[in-house]
C-alpha cells in the first residue's frame, strides 16, 4: 500500500505508516495536473489545506481508501463524493484542541486588559492607567458556541478558572459539565459579556455572525473567533465595533484568507479588512492558535493511528 503525502506532515505520523508497511510519496508542490499516474494508485492520501480535495480529484483515485488531514476540518475535502467511493476521512480536532483554548484564552484576557494598546501607548511615552482598566474574567458571563472538541476544551479551561460558562450547540444535548449551563442560542445572547465561536465551517455556518448575530446581545461583548474565517462576516463585525455592540475582537482566522491559509497579503484588501486592521481594539493573529510544537507533535501520533486502525476495517 502507498500513502501520497500532499503536505508536510509530523516525522511521528511518517514513521507509524511506515511501520504499518505502507510507503510514502512526498511531493508538497507539484500541481494536480503534473500528477504522474502512479500518485493515484494510492490507497492512502494525507493532506493539510494545500488544495481542495474535490469530487473530480477524488475520481481518479480507484484504490484510496482512507483521506487522514492534518487538522481539526475537513472542509477542504468533498465528503460525498467520498462516501461514493466508500472512502473514511479522518481528521484529529484532539490533537490541537488545547492550543485553540489557550489562545483563545490569551486573546480574551488580552483584550480585557488592553494589552495591545497600553504596550503600544508605552512605547510611545504615554502612561495611561485609568483608561486602560481592565475586567477580570471571574466578574464576567462567557458564552461558547460550538461545543465539539475545541469549544469544551476552551469551556473546561475557563470552567477551571471559576468562570460562568454558557453553552449552545445546536446539534448537542445534555452534554453541559459542572456548573456550566447548556442554554438556546437566545438565552446565551441574553445572558453573555464574551463570546467565543468553535463551529465547524459548511454552508450553514456561512456568516453565522452576521449584523443580526451581533446586534441580537443583550449586552456588549468581546468577540473571539478562532475557527473559521468565513464564519464572521468582516463588514457586519466593522459596523458592531463602531456601534459599540461589540467592545473587542481577537480574531485567529480572517473572512479573506486563502483556502490554505498560507497568506492574506497577496492581493488588495477590502476596505472592511484594511479598517478592521488599524483598530487597536482588534487582536488579529495569522492562524497560529492550534499551531504549537506540542499541538504539531500530537496531530502527528493521533492521525497515524486512526489512519492504521481505519485500514484494518477494510
């Protein structure tokens, strides 16, 4: 059996699919179309987000049995046309689940503490106390929304720290830990100071917040998306800081990314980017928060073992 390697990937998950007897082709560059034919003759294909794996793509691999991403989403893959062809998609949220809490952790308590504008004040020879009073996180409400992998793991760490912790997944019930509270989309809006999104990226989360999500709070709030771009619409969040509906943002993921994250300065900003970016009230981080040495190493020993365990059922 051969595993094609379209991306780089962690030397622990290269060595568990050699020792599971499969042979690896790395090729982390070449185009689709200069594929020799022996790529797809692959029983095993492993991938980050350097192409979309689509229905055509998928169609020329007669033998391939399992697509394993180095990552927490598998929007990137066309999973029907996987099913098609009877192919098991694997991903490993778990790998990178406590380095997405801890930096969603670090943007909020950066934000409350306004961290970005003091530092930059003191650089500038002004010493500004009063106006740079920030909260503590105990005295606040914290809504998640989203509660897979990454957003329990962000709820535990916060529940850890004596936070109220609100919680709605639309696709979820009873799954609330501790004095956490599982609550309608409505009533988190009503109740929450912070919000922070973890929702997987499809057609319906499609800016899920939007002019409606952000003007639906009861309260202001301090905003955290650190999973998908396209989830937040840039020009609804732009008018929510201006109006005040929205006291910060720490955003990890942009609507205006490429699909494979590799940049966002390759072509002209929209002018709702280019705003968003001199606010000193926005905490703007270039997809890093699942991305540590730790985060790297586990994805790499988790995916190597579902990949082997998945052969074995066929």
């Amino acid at each position: 059996m051969t595993a094609l390697l379209l991306d780089d990937t962690h030397p622990f998950l290269e060595e568990a699919l050699i020792q599971g007897g499969l042979d690896l082709i790395r090729d982390y560059a070449s185009p689709l179309l200069d594929f020799p034919d022996s790529y797809f003759d692959s029983t095993v294909l492993v991938i980050r987000s350097r192409m979309p794996i689509n229905a055509k793509f998928l169609s020329q691999f007669p033998h391939l049995k399992v697509i394993g991403r180095l990552g927490a989403g598998l929007e990137n893959i066309d999973l029907v046309q996987a099913e098609l062809q009877g192919i098991t998609c694997i991903r490993v949220p778990e790998g990178n689940a406590r380095a997405v809490a801890e930096h969603s952790l670090a943007m909020l308590l950066s934000a409350l503490n306004h961290l970005p504008r003091a530092g930059a004040e003191v650089r500038k020879g002004i010493w500004s106390r009063e106006a740079n009073k920030g909260r503590e996180l105990q005295a606040l409400k914290i809504g998640i929304i989203g509660y897979g992998v990454m957003g329990a793991e962000f709820s535990r760490l916060l529940y850890s720290m004596g936070v109220q912790v609100y919680t709605y997944d639309k696709y979820r019930f009873d799954y609330a830990e501790g004095t956490m509270i599982e609550c309608s989309l409505e009533t988190l809006q009503s109740e929450v100071e912070v919000v922070s999104i973890h929702l997987p990226y499809n057609k319906e989360t499609h800016y899920f917040a939007g002019e409606t999500f952000f003007n639906d709070f009861a309260k202001p709030v301090h905003f955290i998306n650190t999973a998908r771009g396209q989830i937040t619409n840039t020009t609804a969040l732009l008018a929510a800081l201006e109006s005040g509906h929205v006291l910060s943002a720490g955003l990890d993921v942009l609507e205006y990314e490429k699909s494979n994250f590799t940049s966002l300065f390759e072509t002209e900003l929209p002018d709702a980017l280019n705003a968003l970016l001199l606010l000193d009230n926005v905490i703007i981080t270039p997809h890093i928060a699942g991305w540590t040495q730790e985060s790297f190493e586990k994805m790499g020993r988790d995916l190597g073992a579902k990949i082997l365990a998945a052969l074995k059922t066929f």
